[in-house]
C-alpha cells in the first residue's frame, strides 16, 4: 500500500493507516488525520521537505518520514 510521501500533487486519497510510534499516531489522530478521511498532498517545499497536505479542509505541513507512515488507498 502507497504512503502519503509517495502520493503525487493534487491527487486524492483515503488515509488506510496512521503507523509509527502511539504518541506520534496520537498526534496526527488529533490534527484529523484519521483512517477513511480524504487527503491530497497540496505542496511540496523547495527541498522537498515538509510537504503541505490538506485534509477536512484544513492544510498542515508534515515533514517525508512522517508521511511516510501514513498509508492510503487511491
């Protein structure tokens, strides 16, 4: 299954799983990032880190590693 770092701009995708440390997972829980809710990945910064996404009509940054623990479906 694809992470949310593999996921090209501006396509939409549901969060399968939020994986990593509980705090971490906690963290994500919190800012919406919750299994079955859409997410796009909206912008990426000059050096390719952090990537900004949007999910529930809110947009977050997030650096590659952790988005690289959130898995998604297409």
């Amino acid at each position: 299954m694809p992470s949310l770092e593999e996921l090209p701009r501006h396509q939409a995708a549901v969060v399968a799983r939020v994986g990593g440390q509980r705090s971490f997972r906690r963290r994500l829980l919190e800012m919406g990032l919750i299994p079955g809710v859409e997410v796009k990945v909206v912008n990426v910064a000059p050096f390719g880190d952090p990537l900004e996404i949007e999910v529930r009509q809110s947009r977050l940054s997030i650096r590659r590693h952790e988005a690289r623990l959130v898995e998604v479906r297409t």
